[in-house]
C-alpha cells in the first residue's frame, strides 16, 4: 500500500504585484447625490496610474508560470496547490526558476524606469492625483514571486520543504502518517476521481480528434499528439496499464509517420491504421464500468494511514 505523496509534492505558488492602478474617489467627479442616488452609483471604479502594457508584462509572467504547474501537475484545490509527480519535479522547478529570473529583471527594469513613467504619465493625465502613486520603496515591498512545495504530515498537516533536498532524499522520502482527518481523505479520492477522469478525458479528446479525420494529419497535428501521449507519461502515477500500453503503440504509429503526406493515396493505408488505433483507445477510455472499477482499485491502494 503507498500514500498519493510518496508519488509526487504539492507545489504552491505565491506571486503578487502591484495593480498599476488605483481607486477613484466621488470628490474626483463634479456630482451632487441626486445624481448619484437616481443613478445607484455604488463604486467609483479605478484609474490607470501608468500604461497597460507595462502591467500586461508582470501578468503574462504570472501565467506562464501558472502555465507551468497546469502542463506537469493536477490541482489540489482543497490545499490550493498542484500535485506534482516525481518525474516531473525537477522539470517544474527549474522553468519555474527561469520564469522567476524574468520576474525580477521585470521588477528592475520597471524601478529604474518608474521615475520617467510616473512624470510621463502625469504630464499626459494631469488630473492623476501624484498622492496615488506608491513610493520606490512601498513599490518594491508589492512585489513578490516564490512557491513552496509541501510533503504532507498525516491528514491535516503540510510541511514546507526545500525542493532540491526533497529530490534528492528521494529513496528515502518517508512521510510519517497519523489521525487522517475525514476531509482530506474524502478530498484525496475526489482527487483521483478528477485526475484519472481528466486523463482518459484528454485521451478521449485526441483520439476522436485522429478519428473524426480518419487519420489524416498534418505535421502540426502528429507533434501535438506525441507531445500529450507524453504528458500522459509522465503523469501516470496511479499505472494506467492498459492505456499506456495502446497509447505506445499509437505513438509508434505516428512516429514511423512523420514526414509523410498522410492526406496521399499511398499513405491512407498508415491513416487508417492509426484512426483505427484511437478507435480502440476510446472504447478503452470511454467504458465507463472499466473506467469505475479502476479508479476504485486506486482508491484501494492510494491510502493516507
């Protein structure tokens, strides 16, 4: 019997950021309350204190690293956090370090300019109050990019531990379990429900996809599959046999493919091979007894004790 943490860590994030903006008053707007009674004005909305496109850069940083923990892990929403599997922790830890790395040469690049950006902006909008703006200071202090990535202690605990000694001390990750709370447990097979659930979900997606088409891919199309049947790899924790097994001979299929116009005459025998492959792959993933009886097999084995 194992525990789901001796198969992977919880992975958090915590990034913060100024807004770039701040809270209209009613003082700002020339109203008296008749005006805003008859008209039920409750909030005054926001002001932009320097352009969008500076903001947008700290925001779509923000989501590849989201991004990130979305393509290696499944959310564990009851911790708010992503499971993440052995095989893939390095592999997180290290875009996330990249992606950290861009977030602080932002947040320079952005205090080094913040004096130029702050008079621009106010010289162009010159009814900005300058009191809105934050000090360097107060600016910096907004600003924050980390993550924590969590072994849990029994049902109730999550102790933060250093990533690289966590990789590491594999061999000799050993969790020590006692008093599971009814409500992790509980949140522990809903857990395997949604992930063996999304899984032959996103199998079922692409499979039909190839079918619907009859095989007949573009090279596009053959490296977006490749790329999730290795994503179904890697993320295979609980040993979904069977399907691991069809979906490598699928991916040998459309490896021996590449390159060919599947679209051609003298290739719609190798088409319809592989459109055959899916075919079977989704009866697989689509039973719905089968697919019952192995997420409770799972339930079975995946304990917190």
């Amino acid at each position: 019997m194992q525990s789901l943490y001796d198969l992977g860590v919880l992975f958090r994030l915590r990034i913060s950021k100024w807004s770039f903006r701040a809270n209209n008053s009613q003082n700002e707007f020339d109203v008296d309350q008749t005006f805003i009674t008859t008209r039920a004005i409750s909030s005054w909305g926001k002001k932009l204190l320097l352009p969008k496109s500076r903001a947008d850069l700290f925001v779509n940083n923000e989501q590849k690293a989201r991004n990130v923990l979305r393509k290696y892990g499944q959310a564990f929403e009851v911790a708010d956090a992503y499971f993440v599997p052995w095989s893939n922790v390095e592999n997180v830890n290290d875009e996330l370090k990249d992606i950290q790395e861009k977030f602080h040469t932002l947040l320079k690049e952005l205090i080094k300019d913040y004096p130029k950006l702050k008079a621009e902006w106010v010289l162009n909008h010159h009814e900005v109050p300058v009191s809105c703006y934050p000090s360097e200071s107060d600016l910096i202090s907004r600003f924050r990019f980390k993550w924590h990535a969590y072994k849990i202690q029994g049902g109730d605990k999550a102790i933060p531990t250093n990533i690289e000694e966590a990789l590491s001390e594999k061999q000799a990750y050993d969790l020590v379990r006692e008093n599971v709370q009814t409500e992790m447990a509980s949140a522990v097979g809903e857990f395997v429900d949604d992930y063996i659930g999304n899984f032959r979900g996103e199998v079922n997606n692409f499979c039909e996809y190839v079918a619907k088409n009859k095989g007949c891919l573009h090279g596009k199309s053959v490296n977006a599959i490749l790329e999730k049947i290795d994503r179904f790899k890697n993320m295979n924790i609980f040993d979904d046999d069977t399907i691991a097994l069809k979906l490598n001979q699928l991916k040998d299929q459309l490896n021996d493919a590449k390159g060919l116009n599947l679209k051609h005459d003298t290739s719609m025998a190798i088409a319809t091979a592989i459109a055959q492959s899916c075919k079977i792959i989704q009866e697989e993933v689509t039973d719905v007894v089968k697919t019952a009886e192995f997420t409770k097999n799972i339930k079975r084995r995946i304990i917190l004790d």
